[in-house]
C-alpha cells in the first residue's frame, strides 16, 4: 500500500488528500478481521509516516511540492467589513484568518485578577476556532484551551507594537476567527491582526508576521521545513512558531517529539524563519504601510488632556459632580485616572 499512499501525500488540495486517504484506509480496514482493526490502523498510520518522512528526507519533495524554504501564496484584503472599525483577511495557502479591530473607551478596558494585583489591560486578542474552519460539524461553546493559548500566542506577538495609552487612549478589541485552516492558524492571526490594525487606524509601530517551521529527523539527519502543513506538522518532529518584526522576534513558541536538538539546527530554523517573515512582510507592506490617517466614522472620538495633580479633585468635585455635570450637559463621557491624564469619549 505504500505506492498508493505515496500517490495520496501528492495531491496538494487538502480535503481531496483527506478523501484519498480515508478511502485507502477504509479498503484496507474492510478486509481485516475485527480484532486487528487496531492494530491494522496502527500499521497504516506508520506507513504513512515513513512514506512522508522518507520522501521529505530522501528527496527534500513535500506533501504539496513546495522548496523546503518555500511559504505558500499569500493574499491580503483590507476593510472587507464595513461597519468593523477595522478588518482584514489574510490568507496562506488553504489557511485564512479573518480578523475584526474594534475601539472602545477606558470603560470597556480588561480587568485582570492577578497572583498579586488586579490590573486592567488596554490590549486584548481574542481567537477562534470554529469546527467548520477545518471541514468538520461540532460543537461550538466555551472557548478551549486550544484557542486561549493561540490567541494568547498571537496577543503577545503584537504586544510591543501597540501605542501607549497616553499616545492612543483607546482600548482596544481584536478578534481573530480561524475560517480555514491548513497549518498554523495562529500566525495567520498575527499577521491578520497587524493588517486590521493598521486599517484601523492605530499607529502600530510598524508590521508584524509569523510563520510556523517544522522538522524532520533521521539519525543526525535534520530537514527544516518553512510554513507547515497539518499534515507535516502531526508527522513531523517539531512545531516552531516565530513571530516578530523586520528585526525583532516577539514571540515563540515551540513544540517537540524528540529529545534534544543540536544549537546549529535551531539557528538554521531561526534564520530560515526570519526569511519567510520578512517575505511575508513585503506583502503586508505593499498591502498598507502605514497605519490608516484617520479612524472609522463608526470608531467613538476620544481626547485627552494632562490634569496637574492639584487640580483632579476640582475637576471631580464633591462626590464626582462636576464630573456628572460635564456629562449631562455634553454627552460625552469623562474619565480621569491616577495620573491625571483626563479621557473625554463621544460618538
């Protein structure tokens, strides 16, 4: 059954690959007896991870027919929700993320229970993964853990790009929904999210992408792989997420299936990385460069002005009625906070 299940791993089309497989699977299967179903799955899902291994290193021929080093087409669209604030779809290969920027007041910022404090956040990313990204019908609720530790991921990736509050006092809402994947939806998600930010008109302080390497090892041969397949990641030996600037990593993350990994086959990993995101941003930059002039008609208007310290209290009034006045009077919201940097928000 190898030849057929090498002719299989050939087809680039993800859920035509699938159907081959499944029917390859199934032919077998029928014809085994009921007490060695188990372990004629267990020799089937071997032989496919010899036929993939071995083609990769023997051949350097991935499942799709990509150069080891090769990233797969990217497309990026900007603003295709028009009452979102911001949006973007990025797509890579059979992968999409579409992603929403939303832009709040100080009022809908993130408290946080910590170990030692409780503090707000003015930066949330939030990501997805509905069962229909990857072809399949289940269950839609609570978000797994999966999903908090992608965005997670993708949210400390965009983290050191962000403005400061005193430089762009808005809060701000990201939301990255997985709608196909194929390998590595939570970069997609990062360079998504810095796309739709941009569009949306915060003055990030420049693009950030990510890419998802592998690795296949025989011996002390080691074959490095740039945007991963599912198929190549659930085969492979390692799952290395790197993502960052044009000169400055900002998050990684790996995972492993070996034990041990040679400093020199790290550091080509990490400068194989580098290269595919820096071709990545090439094609966000075309895409847009610079932050967006002015924010969306639908985004709230927000301004600041610095209190001296002496006069918070005069500006508050007994039991916040100044404050309160202001309000009623205007319409618009006021928030001042320990620093006596005063927040006025409007429609």
């Amino acid at each position: 059954i190898t030849d057929p299940i090498r002719e299989a791993y050939g087809l680039v089309d993800k859920q035509e690959r699938s159907q081959k497989l499944t029917e390859i699977r199934s032919s077998i299967i029928e014809n085994v007896e009921d007490d060695q179903v188990l372990a004629a799955t267990t020799i089937i899902k071997n032989i496919e991870k010899d036929v993939v291994r071995g083609d990769i290193i023997k051949n350097k021929s991935r499942i799709d027919g990509r150069k080891l080093d090769e990233v797969r087409q990217i497309t990026c669209e900007l603003d295709i929700l028009p009452r979102a604030h911001g949006s973007s779809l990025f797509t890579r290969g059979e992968t999409q993320a579409l992603v929403v920027t939303t832009l709040g007041t100080g009022l809908d910022e993130k408290y946080v229970d910590g170990l030692d404090e409780t503090y707000k956040e003015k930066f949330m990313l939030h990501y997805n993964f509905p069962p229909y990204s990857v072809g399949e019908t289940g269950r839609t609720g609570f978000t797994s853990r999966r999903e908090i530790g992608h965005g997670a991921l993708a949210e400390k990736a965009l983290v050191p790009v962000v403005p400061p509050k005193v430089d762009f006092p808005y809060t701000i809402r990201v939301v990255s929904e997985a709608i196909s994947s194929n390998g590595s939806t939570s970069q997609a998600s990062v360079c998504a999210s810095s796309l739709s930010l941009m569009a949306a008109g915060v003055p990030i302080r420049e693009h950030v992408a990510g890419i998802a390497m592998g690795l296949i090892s025989k011996d002390d041969t080691y074959v490095t792989l740039t945007d991963i397949l599912g198929a190549e990641d659930a085969l492979g030996d390692m799952d290395f997420k790197v993502a960052g600037t044009r000169n400055v990593i900002t998050a990684l993350q790996l995972d492993m299936k070996i034990e041990g990994l040679p400093a020199d086959v790290l550091r080509k990993a990490l400068n194989q990385a580098m290269d595919a995101r820096h071709h990545i941003l090439d094609i966000m930059e075309d895409t847009i460069a610079e932050p967006a002039e002015s924010l969306s008609g639908n985004a709230p208007r927000l301004e600041t002005i610095v209190l001296p310290k002496d006069k918070i209290g005069e500006v508050i009034g007994p039991k916040g009625k100044n404050i309160k006045k202001i309000e009623e009077e205007t319409g618009c919201s006021v928030e001042i906070d320990d620093d006596g940097i005063l927040t006025l928000g409007s429609t």
